[in-house]
C-alpha cells in the first residue's frame, strides 16, 4: 500500500503548484477593480505614469495586507504596541509570503546614526577592537559612542543573591563627554546676530523682533551705550551685552529681568524645534546656527581611551573614516584565526556595499545626509546577505539616483535576489529595468481618476508592442540639440574642496540649462549644494519629505485654499473662516477629518467615514454655499486640470487660484486631486509640488535635484518643456541629473568623475553634449553616444 500523503503518482506536489500571488478586485486608491496574478519566484516590473496606481496596487495592497496578515499572528498584547493596519479594498487575495519593503524613505536623521551603526558594520567593528586593539582599553562598549563611562558606588546583588559592596566601580563607555559623542557642538554665528558697524539705536541687532526702538531692546540700551557702534564697546560692555548672566534692573521705571542676548535667544528661539517656528524665525535660526566639529574629540564622537586602542596603527574613528573600499583592503590585512569569522563577515558586508555601489561612503557618514538612492540602497545591503528565502521584496524605484552605468550593477542584485528563490515586485520608470523582468504590469491609461485599470500584462518584448503609453515611449529617445543657448555670464566655483571634491575650478553659465553629472558619489552634490550660496536670487528644490498631516493636502501646501476661502466668503457674504476644514467650518462631530478614527487600545485603530459629513469634512450649513455652481467640498474634489478650467472662466474666476493651479499642470501633477491628503503622494509627486511652488518665486537661478525622480518616460518630455520654458523666461537652471533625456537636452554638461568617492572629485567634462558624445571619453560620454545612437 503507498502512503496518501506520497507523491508517488503526482507529477508534481501539490505544495508546489501555489505559484502566483492573485489580487482579485482590487480597489485601493484609484484602483478600478483589478484583477492580476504575479508570478512568484520571479521578477516582475509595475509601469505606468505617475499616479497610475502602481504603489497603490503593489504597496497599498499586497504588501499592506501581508503585513497586516503578519501583525494578526502576534499576541493581542504585543499588537497593542505596534502600528494599526486597515485592511486594504480588495475581494480576495491568495498566495502571500511574507513582504519586505525596500522604499525611498530617508534614514531616521539621529544625530547618533550613522551608516556605520544603520548597518551594524560599527557593532562588528567594535567587537574586532576589543579583541586585538592595543593597548586593551576593555570590550565592545569602551569603543562605542552613544554609551558615556560611568563611575557608581553602592550595593550590588550578585546572582545567586549575595550582596557586596562597591565603591567607584567604572562602566566604560567611548563617548566623548564633551559632545555627547554626537561629534559637532553647536555655535551661534555672530555675524547673523548682531551688525558690529551699527549701534543699538541704529539697530545692531538683528534678530526678528528685536526692533531699534522695541521694547526688546529697551532693555540692552539701560545696560550699555545705546548710541556706540558695537566693535566701539569695552570688553566688558561687550559681554555685558552678549552673554550676561540674568539680573535684576529698573527699565523706565520697572523691576525687569536683564540677560545678555545670546543666552536669552538660545532659550527663546534656539532650544524650540526648528520646525515649528514662524518661517521668518527659522530662517534666522538656520542662518544663525552653525555646527562645527568638537574641539574635545575631533569630530570622531570618542573619548580618549576608544582613541588610544590601534590595530596595525588604526583607531576605530581611522577606520570609520575611510571610505569602505579602502577601509575592505585594511580588514584584508588582519590575519589572526581567533577573530577570522568576525573578519569574514565584516568583509562581506564591506563587499556588498561595493557591488551595490556605495563603496564610496565611510562608515561615520551621518544617516541623514544620505540620498533618497542611497539610503533605499543600504537597506539593500542588510537583505543581500540575509538565509530567508521565499519571501517578496518590494522595491520603490531602486534606480533613483542612480548613473547608467550603476543602472547596470542594480540590476544584477534585484536578478541575484530573485535567483535565491525570492519573489521581486519592482515598481520603475527606467526601461533598463523593466527590460530584465520576467513579468511586466503596465497600469493606466492615465493618472488619477484616469488610471487604476491594467492595460498590459506579458513580458517586456510583448510591452514595446503594445499600444500603451509606456509600450510607445519604451524606445523613445531625446536627441540632441542642433544649437544650444549662449551663456549671459557665469558662476564661479574655485578651490571647492567639500567632502570628496579635489579643489575644483569650475565656470557654470548663467541663462542655460546647466546638466551637472556623473557617477553616484562623484561629487555633483557637494560641487552645486556645497559651493552655491544660498541667496535670495538661489532656488534649491530638493527631495526632502514635505511636513504634512492626514488634514493637509495640495490645496493648504500651495497655498491655494486661501483665494478659494476668500472667493466663497465673497460670493455668499460670509467670512472665509467658514470654507476651512480646520477652522469654523468644520464638521463639528469629525472636527474636519472627514472619518472618525476610533482608538481600540489592544486592537487596531479603526477608520471610518464620518456619518454627519459623508466624508466631507464640512458643516452641512457650508456645504450650501455656492460658487461657480459648485460647494467647497466639491471643488475640493476636482482634479488640478479641472479645478484650473474652472477658476480660470465665468463667475467663478479667480486669477490668484488660476495661477497657482496653472503651475501645478505645468508640473504635471494635473491628475492630482485637490483634497487629496499629502501623505499619500509618492517622492517624485512631492518634489514636483515643490517646484510649482518656487515656479512663482522671484529667483533668478533655480537648483534641481534630480527632478526627473518618479517619472515615467512620457512625462520626461514635459519637465523638459517646462525647464525650457523658465530658461526662456530668463532664469539659470542648474540641475543634478542621470536621465539621459535631460543630458541630451542640455546646453552645457558638467561632467565629475572619473569614480566615486576619493576616485571622483573632479570635473573630467564641461562642454557640450554633442561635443561629450563625440569624445566618448568618460562613462556618461560612452552611455549617451549609446542612447542618441551616435
């Protein structure tokens, strides 16, 4: 008799046939009802325009709901600490593992964090030096910078409950007391604060609010000469007037409290959180607040003793401070077989941050300051090494930031990732990357309420034949200009030496479109943000997340509700506080959410539309108040093209919203709706926001940092439109950029190179594209003479 459960008779076991995740009826977001199924163990690539429902099938969706699914296997107490997760729409869904998210997201901006720690590289590190470094200084802690030594004295209950006293016993740790091993201390730029020409009655201070003849300042003229120019006063007077400790003084008359100024705006402006002051009063603080390196520690975050323990001459801070290649070759050295295993996992982790090209970074490197790419890619490298197979990763854009020929190296990862068995959902603009799926989603047609329906589904091959919008700008290629803009001056760099730049001598004209790029880690960032600057006549539109709640959406971020809010209150004769959903106008039983978030302690946080509103947010009185034949909570929900049409003409015409919104679609964010809640707009969606914004700021030079981020190929053709168009108004565009599209476009090109890190740093090209492409001689020369065909 054979055994049932055998599989002698199958061809195949049963186990095996769960071969595809299936999504039936989803309609998350802008989703239209779909249907899909994605091959497991296999790559597959999500396409389509910006706002199409990519992330809304492949984040909101399916990785939503595995981990949800995932959440509910914990204890109901353990769930009571974590994030609540609704479900997502969706009829049904089958055939789930587990989801890993690899997203753009930065790394948490810790002072503490750094990549070393991020990636557990630093913890390795510090085992290493407590085994082999001399002199020995004690184990891992002595050597780490978020733990302080510490002396204590008392009585201590060993483990089997004997009591014994301790007197001065020491707990090393590697911080350095000074900085609180954060390695910079914060300083105050005089020059910002205070006008040394001037006197007080002449107004030397400049700090906002401290008028020449305001009360603020009353106090300061009773202390010191009010009519002597500062550089003019004793050295007394001057500390007086600076740094005074608090006391007791007759100001007309009054018992006042006198302090100098620098302690009295620390505690007034400087101790807040930056974010929630006054835009004029951040401006000051982040003009006036200058981080310079610890004189104590030098910069390294350590106390002495972490400093004094050397492995074949190298302190720890040494070895952080090395890029990672050369940081791999002197781990190579090390030849000792008690810590070989600890060596050879260190090693691998140095070799992956090679292969995934981010061997140009040193291991201090602040998270922070990492790049959208590079922070995405760094999280790569903790799944590279890991044993779990089986699983689904999900990628947003790996490419982002990324030069053609790194394009290259990801490529092979994502491959290297599927071949262990795992299930790969990419979702990507660049055709490099959606050439080597083995399954391609194309949604649209359109974005917003114009996508959400899948209009292919096949392989790459099969994609570039077909009559969608991707499938027809998949061999779509820029050329290059026949005559390119003449300069009307130029912006000087000399000597620039920030990070990895070699003292780079470099001319950028004025009144072209400028393309600065290279290589990830050559130096273009450092070169533009580093040397430019910041000036009323500077522009910087970067990719830093947008502060925002569930209540804010593009019409409060631009600006935009307020001519609307003043239109309706004109039109109806009410006053506009009516038409805002977080003031008078709101429903009072949501307070303006338009759903009621219920809080179940234990369980999750549940969401639902608001009876009273429906979801509008609104009073039902409001919403009966007309304009253009239409309520707020209606307007609210037309798209930006549709919202420009209607403020544009008729009685409902308002030239200040009409304006705004017109920015808005020349940015192509025309799909958008206006209440739509901003933090569900992707990275690209949010620089472009941004940009509509500074659109109609007075700058004459604007600095974009790879604006082609979350763009689909058809869309490329319209930032170029709109980058024309402000260089024909007269302003100098300067942008920091790998598409080869906007290469082509360019007036001028600067190249840095030849490699990143300490083997970039220099410009190895200025000139123009045809000239870059006829010369093929750098790696962006040799990939755009392939692109243009040349």
């Amino acid at each position: 008799m054979t055994d049932p459960g055998s599989n002698e008779h199958n061809s195949e076991h049963s186990a095996d046939t769960h071969d595809v995740i299936r999504v039936q009826g989803a309609r998350q977001n802008n989703l239209k009802d779909i249907s899909v199924e994605i091959p497991k163990r296999r790559l597959s690539v999500f396409t389509g325009v910006s706002g199409s429902g990519k992330s809304s099938l492949v984040f909101g969706t399916i990785a939503a709901e595995s981990r949800r699914l995932i959440d509910e296997t914990y204890s109901t107490f353990i769930q009571g600490f974590m994030p609540s997760l609704p479900r997502p729409e969706v009829d049904a869904m089958e055939g789930l593992t587990t989801a890993i998210l690899v997203d753009q997201e930065r790394l948490g901006a810790n002072p503490r964090s750094t990549l070393g720690t991020v990636t557990d590289a630093h913890a390795m590190l510090r085992s290493l030096f407590s085994r082999l470094g001399e002199p020995f200084i004690g184990g891992p802690t002595a050597f780490s910078f978020n733990i302080p030594t510490t002396r204590a004295s008392g009585v201590m209950t060993g483990p089997n409950g004997e009591k014994k006293i301790v007197k001065d016993a020491v707990y090393l740790g590697g911080m350095c007391a000074e900085c609180e091993g954060r390695g910079t201390i914060s300083d105050l730029d005089l020059a910002v604060i205070i006008d040394e020409s001037k006197s007080l009655v002449d107004g030397a201070i400049l700090v906002p609010g401290y008028t020449a003849d305001g009360w603020m300042v009353a106090a300061f003229k009773v202390v010191v000469p009010a009519d002597v120019p500062i550089k003019d006063l004793t050295e007394e007077q001057r500390h007086d007037l600076l740094y005074a400790e608090p006391r007791k003084i007759k100001l007309e008359g009054i018992n006042a409290t006198y302090e100098g100024l620098i302690p009295k705006i620390r505690k007034s402006m400087f101790s807040k959180d930056v974010e929630a002051l006054q835009p004029h009063i951040k401006k000051f603080v982040e003009a006036a607040a200058v981080f310079k390196p610890c004189p104590a520690c030098g910069g390294t975050r350590l106390n002495e003793s972490a400093l004094s323990s050397k492995i074949r001459g190298k302190s720890i801070a040494d070895v952080c401070a090395m890029q990672v290649t050369d940081a791999a070759e002197w781990l190579r050295s090390i030849d000792d077989p008690g810590v070989a295993p600890l060596v050879a996992g260190l090693l691998h982790l140095f070799d992956s941050f090679v292969e995934i090209g981010l061997g140009y970074l040193s291991l201090d490197r602040p998270s922070g300051t990492l790049s959208g790419g590079e922070a995405q890619r760094t999280k790569m490298v903790r799944h590279l090494g890991s044993a779990l197979t089986d699983v689904t990763y999900v990628f947003d854009e790996p490419t982002v930031g990324l030069h053609p020929h790194d394009i290259q190296r990801m490529n092979k990862l994502l491959l290297d990732l599927r071949d262990k068995g795992n299930t790969v959902l990419v979702v990507e603009h660049k055709p490099e990357t959606i050439a080597i799926a083995d399954h391609v989603v194309d949604l649209g047609p359109g974005a917003g309420s114009d996508g959400g329906t899948i209009c292919f589904e096949g392989t790459f091959e099969g994609l570039a034949e077909a009559d969608t919008l991707t499938g027809r700008h998949l061999g779509h290629r820029a050329s290059l200009k026949e005559t390119v803009r003449t300069p009307k001056g130029k912006l000087e760099i000399r000597g620039a030496t920030s990070h990895n730049l070699r003292n780079v001598d470099v001319d950028i004209p004025l009144g072209v479109l400028t393309v600065v790029t290279g290589v990830a880690g050559s130096g273009k960032s450092s070169l533009i943000h580093g040397s430019i600057p910041a000036s009323e006549d500077v522009e910087f539109v970067d990719q830093s997340a947008i502060k925002g709640s569930r209540r804010s959406n593009p019409a409060t971020y631009t600006g935009l509700l307020e001519p609307i809010r003043k239109a309706f209150a004109k039109a109806n004769g009410v006053k506009p506080a009516l038409f805002s959903a977080n003031s008078e106008g709101a429903c009072p039983t949501c307070k303006g959410n338009g759903m009621i978030y219920t809080e179940l302690g234990f369980m999750e946080t549940v969401a639902s539309p608001c009876e009273d509103c429906g979801g509008k947010r609104f009073q039902a009185l409001v919403l009966e108040y007309r304009l253009g034949g239409l309520n707020i909570a209606e307007v609210l929900d037309l798209s930006v093209a549709q919202a420009h049409e209607f403020f544009s003409t008729g009685e409902s015409k308002v030239p200040p919203a009409a304006k705004i919104l017109e920015r808005m679609t020349d940015v192509g964010l025309g799909y958008l709706k206006l209440g739509q809640p901003l933090n569900t707009l992707s990275g690209g969606e949010r620089q472009r926001i941004k940009l509509a914004m500074h659109l109609g700021e007075k700058g004459g030079t604007y600095v974009l940092d790879e604006p082609t981020t979350g763009l689909h190929l058809a869309d490329v053709d319209n930032l170029l439109a709109l980058l024309d168009k402000l260089v024909d108004a007269g302003k100098s565009v300067i942008v920091i950029e790998h598409h080869q599209a906007v290469m082509a476009h360019a007036d001028w090109i600067i190249d840095l190179g030849p490699g990143a890190g300490h083997d970039g740093g220099l410009v190895v090209f200025e000139g123009t594209p045809a000239e870059l492409v006829a010369k093929k001689s750098t790696l962006t020369g040799e990939h755009l003479a392939t692109y243009v065909g040349a």
